[in-house]
C-alpha cells in the first residue's frame, strides 16, 4: 500500500457544523487519522434534514469522510480525563470553540501544550479581537462582512451565496495553516498555536472588490452576474437558456464580435477599460446578437473560436453532467448499514492521497478503536 501526504498524523477533531470538520476531512483526505469526538447527542449536522440517509443526514456526510466518532461527555470528569489522554497522543488538536468555552472545557492552548507539548493546535471562531467570544455563523458574516453585499441583483438588498461559502474556505486555510506547521515542526522541532476567524477569511474572499474599494475610496456595488472589472463577462440570454460568456482580454473579444457579425471599428477596437466606461451600451449590443442564438448553435462556435463559455446549471445537471466526462469526481462509498455513500471527491488529486475512502461514521463508530490504538492499549477505558 502506498504511503499517503499525511500518514502516521493523528488529528483530534473537536469541532462541529463545517469549518472545522471540512478542514479535517482535508487533512483526512491527504490521509490523517483523524479521531472526531462527539457530545453524546453527537455533531449538530447529523439533524440537518432532511434528506436523510438512514439517521444520517446529507449535510454531515458532505465533510466528515475517512473519519472514526467517539462519543465523550467533557462535562463529566471520568470522559475529560480521556479526552486528556488523547490530547497528549495527538499531533494536531482541532476546534472551534471560543475562548470561554476552551477553557471551561480544558482545551486551552495553555492545558494542551502541557498535556503534549509537541501539538500543533488550531483554533477556528467566528470573529476575532474584542468580539473573539462571540459566535459566528456563516450567514451573517457574509452579510457584515461586504461579502453579501457585493452578491446577487443590481437591484436587490443582497444574497447570500449559495452554500456556506466562508465555512468552507475558512475550513480550507484551516488545513493549509495545519499543513505549514507540520512541516515546520518536522524541520525545526517547533510547534505552532493557530488561528483563524470567518470574518477575516470572509474579508480575504473580498480580493480584488477590497482592493478595488481600497485603492479608488468608492463603495463598491452589486453587478449580478457581471464581473467589476471586465466587459464582457457575464450572463446572457440566448434563445432557449441563459448562459455566461466572458471574454477576458481584447483578443477574445474581436473573435466574440466577429462571430457575431460586429464589424465597425468604433466597437470590436474598444479595449477593456473602454468596455468598462461604456457597460450598458457594449452588454446591450451584444445582448441583441446572442438572443437569435441556440445554446447547441452557440457553444460549439464559442468553444471553436476560444471564448469561455458555459451554461448556467443546477447542481443535479452539474452532478449528471460531470459523471459523464470525468466519474471520478464523485465518490460511492459502500457503507455497512446505509448500503452506500455518495459524495464528491476530493478536489486536489496527487500521489500521496487516500486511495481508499471510508464513509462518514455512525455516531461512536469506529472511534474506541482508534483511541486505543492512539494509546497503544488494548482497549480504550
């Protein structure tokens, strides 16, 4: 069997919902151990339905793959002291709880550095500096972050995106910090303590609209489909659909006004930041060519001539179409009790990946045997 990114690496999750659990699934993707402890009633997602799959529900299955649950009671003194024992076997300790509640809980970065002083420790809130103990949820830090803001109609209030988008990339830099002091500790002995809020990683996710407010001193504004910087690129209607079509320097644009039959210099020699001056008027031009046009007509054109291009999909077209030109973006895990597991693969592939994925575990499942084998004893007490 071949050695996988992250073999040998235990991880103890204590976290729940999607940040941090999406974080450790990454790290168990790459091929952690990674040990989840849960509340007798266990993570809150297993409620989050339906659907349900058995007494499991979709939403906890999307990010806890390739993991063992074991259920400890951290109120009661006898499951704190096993929790203990795990801490000073882990390399890495994952959670996200705020700091009143790591310390009521004895999961402050002080208690687990002199349980292992070898742990790397991550940490994931909802806000940072003097809001550090109020809880996050991704909703309403896409709304008061800009993010929601800068998403959905001209003329709406705001939309939030449609999963939870700042879990997610939170959860991602999560995995990517953990990764860097793993590696840091192996070359220097050093361990790290991290940190990480939604809110500075929804403000991250601003990117070029931050820098754009940054460096003009103008609110930025909501463009639907469109993109702030680049005309065009965005959504049209063609005949029988919507679509988004970009063309994302002046070249793809001469080829998008030659097939459209545009000629007269004054248009097809507009480059972009003139595109960008005269918004309406190029989107409208261009609107009025495209409506005659079929999506079968126009794609193969578009795909022939280099400009990007795709129809605007629900996911359940997203999840049919990709089975038909690459199946290995989706996961069928089989699963003892729910007969089978669907998800979707991991997105990074390379040679050190787990090959063989296990499914999301029961609640308890799995969990007392990899806590023993964590403790090299026979059975975990």
């Amino acid at each position: 069997m071949k050695q996988t990114y992250l073999e040998g690496v235990k991880v103890l999750d204590l976290s729940r919902i999607l940040a941090g659990p999406f974080c450790t699934q990454n790290l168990a993707d790459m091929g952690a151990d990674v040990l989840k402890i849960e509340s007798p009633k266990g993570d809150d997602t297993r409620g989050w339905g339906p659907p349900f799959q058995g007494d499991s529900a979709a939403y906890f299955q999307s990010c806890n793959r390739n993991k063992s649950s074991l259920v400890l009671n951290l109120k009661e003194a006898a499951d704190a002291a096993r929790l203990g024992d795990l801490i000073g076997a882990a390399d890495v300790v994952v959670d996200n709880f705020p700091p009143a509640v790591r310390e009521r809980l004895g999961v402050s970065v002080a208690n687990i550095k002199r349980l292992n002083p070898n742990a790397i420790t991550m940490n994931i809130t909802g806000y940072g500096g003097t809001r550090c103990d109020e809880p996050g949820y991704d909703v309403m830090i896409q709304a008061e972050s800009g993010l929601m803001g800068i998403t959905g109609p001209v003329d709406s209030e705001g939309f939030k995106v449609g999963v939870a988008l700042v879990d997610v990339l939170t959860g991602l830099m999560a995995s990517n910090g953990i990764l860097a002091a793993l590696f840091r500790r192996e070359r220097s002995g050093q361990t790290d303590h991290l940190h990480i809020t939604l809110y500075q990683t929804a403000l991250m996710s601003l990117v070029n609209v931050a820098s754009n407010t940054l460096v003009s001193g103008k609110p930025s504004r909501r463009f639907g489909n469109a993109h702030p910087n680049i005309v065009p690129y965005q959504g049209f209607s063609l005949a029988d659909r919507r679509v988004i079509i970009g063309a994302g320097n002046d070249t793809q644009f001469k080829r998008l006004c030659a097939l459209l039959d545009i000629t007269e210099p004054a248009f097809t020699e507009l480059d972009n930041a003139g595109r960008v001056q005269q918004r309406e008027t190029v989107i409208a031009r261009l609107q009025a060519r495209l409506a005659t046009w079929t999506c079968a007509r126009l794609f193969p054109e578009l795909r022939a001539a280099k400009i990007p291009h795709a129809p605007i999909l629900r996911p359940d077209e997203a999840l049919q179409q990709v089975a038909t030109w690459n199946p290995d973006a989706l996961l069928v895990l089989p699963h003892a009790e729910l007969g089978e597991v669907r998800g979707i693969a991991p997105a990074l592939q390379g040679c050190g990946m787990r090959e063989n994925h296990r499914p999301p575990p029961l609640l308890g499942e799995g969990g007392e045997t990899t806590a023993a084998r964590w403790l090299n004893l026979p059975r975990f007490p």
